[in-house]
C-alpha cells in the first residue's frame, strides 16, 4: 500500500525529505529539532491505528493506555531489502544505548522497560526504525493518549503528566500536530484538540484526522460532514476522515492491505461520506498523500530557521575547540609564555567584565539592576509603611497633648524606622555578591576551562577576596546607618520642605525627612556596594592573578585535566556532524 503511495512522491519533493534524512543520519537531532510530525489524540481515539496503516507496521493497541513512551517511527524507503526494524532505546537515566534486532517488534517488552511494568508512563523515547522499499519517507511521533480518569495502580496526576509530555512535542514550531479525532463523539471537547490550539493558535500546523467512521451515531452524519468542511472548528490545514481496522477485524487476521480495500468500499458505498472521497478528504492513502506533502512543505518553511541554528551551533563549537585544541606547549619558555598569556587574558577579561563590557552567560549589570530595584522597592514599601503608621507616634508620645510632640520624639520615630532598612541592606549586599561571585566564576570557567590547579587557586583567590570586601561593606554599612541615625538635614532644606507642607501636624512633619534619609539610601548603598564588591574585587583579582608569574611552578599550573582530551575529541564529532549537514 506505501509502495503507492510513494508513487506519489513527485520528484521536486524528495530532494527535502532526503535532505532531512540526511541531517538525521548524521546525528544532528541531538543538536537541535528537525521538522516531524507528532499524533496526538484522547485515549483510543485511533493514533496507533492510524500509525499503523501509514507505516505497514503493527502496533500494540487496544484498550486503555497501551501506548506508555513516546514512540518515534522513522520510516524509510530503502531498496534491496525486505523489510528491516530496528528498535532503539536508552535505558532510563544511563547513556547506554542498546538496540535490537526486531523480527517482530515487541515493543511492550521495551516499555516495560522503560515506564516500568504496569500502567504509568515515561519521557524516555524509544525509536523504531523500519526500513522497506514499501514506505515512504516520513518520521513520526506517538505519544501516549490523553487519559481522564486514572485507573488502578496509576498516579493521581497521570492526566497532567501526559499532557506535559505532549505539550513539550507540539510546542516545537518543527512539529506538524497531527491530532486524531473520533467522529463518535462531541469534538469540540476533545482535550487533543484543545491542546493543538493553544500551542497553535492559528492552526498553521495542526491537521485533524477523524477516526471510526463506521461507528458513527445513526443520525449525527450531517454534523460530521459540518465538521470536515471545517464549518465547526476551523483549521488551515482541514480534516481527513480515515477508516482502520476495528478490533473486530484485527482478530479476524484482516491484514492491512485488505484493510485499504475495505475503507475504499466503505466509504464509496456510505450515503453521506461518499463526497469526501471526491474532495480528497478521505482514506488513508489521501491521508498519506497530504502528510508528506505538508511535512515538505514544512521542511522547505523551517530550512532558512534551520540553516541558521546550524551555523551558530557551529561557530560556537568551533570557539569552544579553538580554547581547548590550543593546550599549553611542552618547552618551558613557551609554556611560561602561554602562561603569562592565559593569565593575562584572565586579568583583562575581570577588568571588562567590572565596566560591564564583557558578557558571557547573563548581563551583569542587568541582573545588579534588579537588585537595586528591590532595594529601592523595599524603601517605598518603608516609606508607606511609616506614613501608614500613626500608632508609632502615639507609642512614642508622651504626657503632652497632641501636637505638643517634642523633638526627642520626633528622633526616636525616625531612628526606629531607619533602622527596619538594615536587614534589606544586609540582603541586598549579600544578593549582589551571589551574582557577582557567578560571574566571577564564568570568567574562570572560560579562562581556565582545562586547568583544574589553575582553576582551584582563582576560585579560592576570589573567595577570600570577595568575603574581605563583603567585611567591608558590611562596616560601611553598619556606619552609614549609625550616621542616619543622626537626624540631620542642611537648615535651608528642612525649612524649604516646612515651607512646602505649611502648618501641617507634627506626623505630616516626619515623613519628607524620612523621604529624604530613604532617597539618599537609594543610591548610596548600590554605589558602595558595586564599589567594594565589584570594582575593588576586580582590581584586586586581576592584580593578584599576575602574581602568580612571579616564581610560578608553570607546568603544575598548567595541568590538563584527564577529560580534557575527550571533550576535545566529543567537540570533534560534533562539530564533524555540523559540518556534514552544512555541505
Ligand atoms: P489509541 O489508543 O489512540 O492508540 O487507539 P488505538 O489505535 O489503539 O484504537 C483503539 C481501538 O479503536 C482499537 O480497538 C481499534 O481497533 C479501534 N479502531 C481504531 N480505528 C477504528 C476505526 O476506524 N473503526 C473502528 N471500528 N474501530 C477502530
Ligand atoms: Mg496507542
């Protein structure tokens, strides 16, 4: 039945399904996505079935949840054999990869092995390639269906652990959702469909497929039919109506190209569906037809997107060998040179990265940025906080009559308030040096990748230096919260500010000298701080980094870590796989 529908294949079409083979051959996947197609649907609504009389291959099917892993089937029109499987999966959790000769496929066996014997399911993929002159080239996904109720033995979430398994297919913009449908029951509620449309809203590649058109409600034709001519639920790509084996006819051995046979006649002799037909709506074979052509199309939409990943990935993994390929020399006055360079290198990148200049992983001083801004929020929420609290002022008055209130008064509210903001100054010093000390340490990483010694000596190097300015900081803070604590504002400024409120209550009073002490907080504490932890820390590391010339044991310094040489040799492939799919 594929051999026809290959037939099909029009010559313009297979260069790109050959292209993305090509790029799966050479392992590029594991790089990033590839255009594929993903069937997703509610429990036995049909996506094994369906599967299965696309490919010419059985699969397990039934009742229940029969399909526990994801399964990818990668068919492949290969000449000159008969019909070849081979079963691939990864043990959980291990990168040990064994694979399987299939005579039949037991794929049970495997995800038993995988989900665990029983019921609940598992994200590990198991790959199934069949390779045959009868199928077309096509790579598709099935995933467990969408279960409602769980049953006996099952997780209490194992609804929500299908869904997030689905979600994290469909959502790729590669993967064309090839969601299926029953036509026996309501549509618009099937969760598959549901979910197709919130990752693609606008259906660009979601194409419906409904299933067990021979089970129809007597009477509910006419709404189907509304349905196929996307007049319910509309979607760019439409609806096919197929019709596959029942349990019935999969017990009475009906092989699947018998099956075909029965589906063209069913539909030829059904009163209602016989249109769909002529409308290329319907059969398996149409359905095939459509899939590739979309997959094409697909592939020819994704390939500028792609062509682009695979030039950045390989920039990035030829930088990344450029830094490990060039190792230390073996003669001392090279090694000592190619010391002073690493070290050097180091010493101007800590410099950049204090002026902000080098980026990394993350911006720097974006991140500092939202520290400050906490800061500043944590002062505003203060600020309501003393204008909101009235009972302060009462707690603190004395035998006078309101508005009596003397200066002693006065101080004590402000003092007691002005002294809530020592905490969030401590977490606000502590949160920058988190951040700055990260960054510190992907200097390092990238400086010193390969040497371990190197590496050891910096981080304890930028562990004292930090935890010596953080002392330092901690004392200028400590001071400048004991200098707000005297009240003091210029005369000219406060009488300006009395001015400005006019004979207003003592409380009205309090609360611009308490706005000014916040302001002033604002932005010292940010400055002092990146001042201590930032651009003294810096100062001080880069100098002491070129300190360590001075009498240096080089080829102790220089040691290369045992892993350097497979990473090296692991970039190597990879980038050779890069490589390949750019030719
Ligand atoms: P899955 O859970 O979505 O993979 O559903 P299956 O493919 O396992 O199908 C569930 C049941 O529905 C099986 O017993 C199939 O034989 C049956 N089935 C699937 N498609 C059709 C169809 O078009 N007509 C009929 N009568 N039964 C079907
Ligand atoms: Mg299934």
């Amino acid at each position: 039945m594929m051999g026809e529908v290959h037939s099909h294949l029009e010559e313009n079409i297979r260069p790109y399904i050959d292209l993305i083979d090509t790029l799966r051959s050479v392992g590029i996947q594991k790089d990033l996505a590839l255009p594929t197609i993903v069937v997703i649907g509610d429990q036995s609504s049909g996506k094994s079935s369906v599967l299965e009389a696309l490919s010419g291959v059985a699969l397990p099917r039934g009742k229940g949840i029969v399909t526990r892993c994801p399964l990818e089937l990668r068919l492949k029109k290969v000449t000159g054999v008969n019909w070849k499987a081979v079963l691939t999966y990864c043990k959980k959790k291990t990168d040990l990869w064994i694979q399987h000769q299939l005579h039949k496929i037991s794929k049970t066996a495997s995800q038993n092995e995988l989900a665990g014997k029983g019921v609940g399911i598992s994200d590990d993929l198991i790959t199934l390639e069949v390779m045959s002159p009868d199928v077309c080239d096509l790579t598709l996904i099935d995933l467990p269906g969408i279960a409602r109720v769980p049953l006996k033995g099952q997780p209490e979430d194992i609804g929500e652990q299908i869904k997030r398994l689905i979600i994290k297919f469909i959502e790729k913009q590669e993967t064309i959702n090839l969601v299926v449908v029953p036509c026996n029951i309501d549509i618009a509620t099937t969760e598959a469909l549901k979910m197709a449309q919130e990752v693609d809203p606008e259906g660009k590649r979601t194409v419906a497929i409904l299933t067990k058109p021979d089970l129809i409600d007597k009477g509910t034709e006419k709404s189907v039919l509304a349905i196929v001519h996307n007049e319910v639920i509309p979607l760019c790509k439409g609806y096919t109506m197929v019709k596959c084996r029942g349990q019935q006819q999969i017990d009475d051995d009906i092989s699947l190209e018998q099956a075909t046979q029965i589906e063209r006649d069913f539909f030829q002799n059904h009163d209602y569906f016989r249109c769909l037909l002529k409308e290329d709506k319907a059969t398996i074979k149409c359905l095939a037809i459509k899939l590739t052509q979309e997959l094409v199309d697909h592939i020819k939409k994704s390939l500028p997107h792609l062509d682009e990943q695979i030039k950045k990935h390989l920039w990035d993994k030829r930088n990344e060998l450029k830094e490990c390929e060039g190792g230390p020399p073996q003669d001392p006055k090279g090694a000592k040179q190619f010391l002073t360079q690493t070290l050097k290198r180091f010493s101007d990148q800590i410099t950049s990265l204090s002026s902000g200049e080098l980026i990394l992983e993350e911006n720097l001083f974006a991140q500092l940025r939202a520290e400050f801004k906490e800061w500043n929020d944590q002062l505003s929420r203060s600020k309501t906080s003393f204008s909101d609290s009235k009972a302060v002022s009462q707690e603190n008055r004395g035998r006078e009559l309101p508005g009596f209130s003397n200066y002693k008064v006065f101080e004590t509210v402000l003092q007691k308030h002005v002294a809530k903001l020592n905490k969030p100054a401590n977490d606000l010093l502590r949160g920058m040096k988190d951040i700055i000390l990260e960054h510190l340490l992907d200097v390092v990483n990238h400086c010193f990748r390969n040497y371990s010694v190197l590496k050891n000596i910096t981080v304890s190097k930028i562990n004292n230096i930090l935890s010596g300015q953080q002392e330092k900081a901690e004392q200028r803070i400590s001071e400048q919260f004991k200098m707000e604590n005297l009240i003091y504002t210029q005369d000219p400024i406060f009488l300006k500010i009395l001015s400005e409120i006019g004979n207003e209550q003592f409380s009205k009073k309090q609360l611009p000298m308490f706005d000014k002490k916040l302001q002033r907080m604002a932005d010292q504490l940010p400055m002092m701080i990146s001042l201590f932890m930032l651009k003294e820390t810096a100062e001080v590391l880069s100098t002491d980094i070129l300190g360590l010339l001075d009498g240096a044991n080089v080829s102790e310094l220089l040691f290369e870590d045992s892993d350097v040489s497979k990473r090296r040799k692991d970039l190597r492939d990879h980038l050779d796989r890069l490589t390949g799919s750019v030719d």
